[in-house]
C-alpha cells in the first residue's frame, strides 16, 4: 500500500487514540488531590504526584509495595490503617477516615482520606482506590466553602455577586430584602430596573473594581429604590471585592462580590445632629452680633442674616399694619446679600386671599408651600410677590407678648430640598428672637 493510501485511511479512520494506561497516569498527575489505588491485596498499584508532594515517596518508591506498613505507616498504626482501607472495598460508598501518615523525610502529617471499592469487569471487588489530602488544607476548604454559604444565606449583610456584564447572579436574603425583589426574580436583570437614582455610581464602582481592584475602603452609597410603595431614598454602606478564577493561569475577572449594610437610620440621624450643631452655633452667634446692635431693626436682620447660612436663599419680614401686611426688610432679589429694611418703610403689600404669609397670620403658626408640579416657578413665585426663582416657601407667624407682630418667610429656590418639619422648628425659634427685637423697636418708636 502506498504512503498517499495509507495517510488517506488513516485521515478517514481520524487520529490515533491515547494509550488507556498513558491517559491515566495524565489524569492522575494532574488531579489536585492526592491519589493511591490498591488491588485485592493490598498491594500499591497507583500513586500521583500530589501524593509524591505530600509524602515525598515517589511513585517508583510506592508502586508494588503491600501497603502502607513500615515506610508511609508506623508498624504499629499499619494493622489498623490497612483494615480500614481495605475495608472500603467491599462497603458501599466511600468511606472517610483520618490517619497520620510518614513523610519520606521522617516527619508526620495528618491526612484524611476517601476511599472506596473497585469493581471488576466480573462485577467482583478488584481493589480500593484512596484519594487523600492534609487535613489542614481540608479544613482550610470546608470553612470557606462553609463561610460562602453563611454569607449568601444568613449573613446580616447584604451580599451579591455580579457579573462581568454587571448584572447579579446570586444574592442573599438580607440584599433581597434591601432591594426590594425576591432572590431569584432580579438575577440576571439590570440594575437600573431596580434603582431610580444611584445606579451610576452603583456600576462606576463595580466597574472600577473589575479594571483596578477593590477601593482601599467601604464608601456610603445614597440610592433610590423602585418599590410597590413608591421609591424610596436608602444609604448603603458598600464594600466591594474582585472575583477572580483560581484554575487559570492568569487572574481572569469573574465578576465582583458586593457587600453592604443598610445604614440609612445611622446616616440620616448623624446628619440631623450635625444640623442641629450647625444651627444652634449660628443661633448663638446671632445672639451675639444682636446684642451689639443699637438700633433693634437691625438685629432683627441680624438675626436673619445668620439663619439663612445653609438654610434658605430669601428672608422677608411683613408686619401687621392695621388690617395689612407691610414689607419691612428684605434679602435682595437679584444676589446674595444681607437682609436689609425696605426704604420709606416699604408699602401695604396687596396678598391674595389664601396667601401663605395671611394663613401664617391666621393659624398663629408655620406654613410650608411648594411650587410642586406648578408651570412656570416664576409666575408661581410672582403671584405671590416672592423672588422669582423662589420654588419653596416657609412662613413663621412673629410674636411678642401675646400679640400678632407680623410673619418673616424663607425662601429656598429650586436646587434645595422643600422645607420640612424640623425646618419649621428652626425657623419658628429665628422668628421667636426676630419678634422681640421688632416689638422692641416699636417700643422705642412709641416713646419717641
């Protein structure tokens, strides 16, 4: 037969086939787990190379000899190791035991084994294979194995795992929780379908940690969930972690593991308490500068002036004037500025019925009004003679010795937040220090 006739079988028939005993010894050095096999009786038929590393026997030391006894086992352990490896061959199963083993150098090392019976192709029992490893570093893999279940079922953290393409693929009950979805309904989804707001600050950060490695630190992280109830504004404090494989040669990103607690509570109450400080010091202050003021006018602006910081872009004050409401003083409309009084004493102003300075008036309290959803800010804002970008209003009613002095109103445009209780209670303190340095000054006025 000719060369071209013989390689054209050849190709037909398709490549020669790996010897069976070649492909075997591959498969078994290359197992990361030590391995040995012993036939019916007891003789060392098989021994990897992760066998040769623990041990240091190698396999031409191993192979043939009739058991572990005098060389891998002391003499007097090598009756009962061998019994209950033996054993394995004809209990179903595999059979799980601990030994202390002989280094070829002389030293011990402890090992726990698997083993379990060989059949032949008479279906008799043919011998016992055992695979084998440090038990240290077997315990070293339960307890991961054992922590990665603790945290992706009862951690009191969120955890979730996300891919390269950034969509989760496996989340626990406390993020499941967080997010407001079941654990499974959100795998694989966006998580834009899940935040309103936050979600690119969210996906900067795990694509950060893709391309560079982990932050040095936990960061706080504001986003809005989309829930049943409504969106809702939540802090998470977010730690990050890469995933990458550990069968590859080179570090190849599996995805991130992220892991946060909800803090929103904590966040939210170390904010008041530094408003709280923050606003109590400019009281004081205000206090301060007043009583350095002659004229009883002005520090009652003064006193308007030291609110304003961080609270509203616009103060006003109108006092009662028979059956009207007059401007008195006023922050300017155009910039920034002190609040100053209103030349010529200012004129009657003509407020609409329903107007939140006469509500204030009416109520002997605080009113709250916001443009909302009100086309055009300007006109909402002009109809009631506030400064045109004005888009949030809060109107304290002044009083001093029982009588009704006026109202002083702030106003915030639309780059703040609207006013809320706790900003009524500020302002309502401003108004109650505003009131008797106006009372005072129509005392004085009258003596005059």
């Amino acid at each position: 037969m000719s060369a071209s006739r013989s390689s054209g079988i050849t190709d037909a028939l398709g490549p020669e086939p790996i010897p069976g005993s070649e492909l075997l010894a591959a498969l078994l050095d290359g197992m990361d787990a030590a391995l040995c096999a012993f036939d019916a009786g007891g003789a060392i038929t098989h021994w990897n190379r992760e066998a040769e590393r623990i041990l240091g026997w190698t396999a031409e030391e191993a192979v043939g000899r009739p058991g572990f006894a005098g060389w891998a086992v002391r003499h007097a352990d090598a009756g009962e190791v061998h019994g209950r490896l033996m054993a394995a061959m004809n209990a179903p199963g595999r059979q799980v035991h601990e030994f202390a083993l002989l280094r070829k150098d002389g030293g011990r090392v402890l090992v726990r084994t698997q083993a379990a019976g060989v059949r032949g192709a008479d279906g008799k029992p043919a011998g016992v294979y055992c695979a084998f490893g440090e038990v240290h570093a077997q315990i070293d893999l339960e307890r991961s194995i054992a922590l990665s279940e603790a945290l992706l079922e009862d951690a009191s953290w969120g955890v979730v795992l996300v891919d390269v393409d950034l969509r989760p693929t496996v989340v626990n009950a406390y993020a499941a929780r967080a997010l407001g979805s079941g654990r499974t309904t959100m795998l694989g989804r966006p998580l834009g379908e899940l935040l309103v707001q936050g979600v690119e600050d969210l996906e900067g950060a795990l694509q950060h940690v893709l391309a560079e490695g982990p932050p040095p630190a936990p960061a706080d992280l504001w986003v809005t969930l989309r829930t049943a109830e409504g969106d809702r504004r939540r802090c998470w404090h977010s730690g990050f972690l890469q995933l990458a494989s550990p069968l590859a040669e080179e570090p190849v990103p599996l995805g991130v593991g992220w892991l946060f607690q909800d803090v929103t509570a904590e966040r939210l109450a170390a904010q008041e308490a530094d408003r709280v400080r923050f606003r109590s010091n400019q009281l004081h202050r205000a206090c301060r500068s007043a009583a350095e003021c002659e004229d009883p006018m002005e520090a009652a602006t003064s006193y308007l002036d030291y609110a304003l910081a961080g609270f509203a872009d616009h103060a006003l004050i109108d006092l009662v004037a028979g059956a009207r409401l007059v401007r008195a003083a006023a922050t300017p409309t155009e910039a920034p500025g002190p609040c100053q009084p209103v030349a010529a004493g200012g004129i009657p102003l003509r407020y609409a019925p329903g107007h939140p300075a006469l509500q204030a008036v009416d109520r002997t309290g605080s009113v709250r009004v916001s443009a909302g959803a009100a086309p055009g800010g300007g006109a909402w804002a002009a109809d009631r003679q506030w400064p045109g970008d004005s888009v949030h209003a809060l109107c304290t009613v002044l009083r001093s010795r029982g009588r009704t002095l006026g109202v002083v109103t702030f106003l915030r445009a639309a780059n703040r937040s609207p006013f809320e209780r706790q900003d009524a209670t500020y302002a309502e303190s401003v108004a109650a220090r505003v009131a008797t340095a106006v009372d005072l000054s129509r005392a004085m006025a009258a003596t005059t």
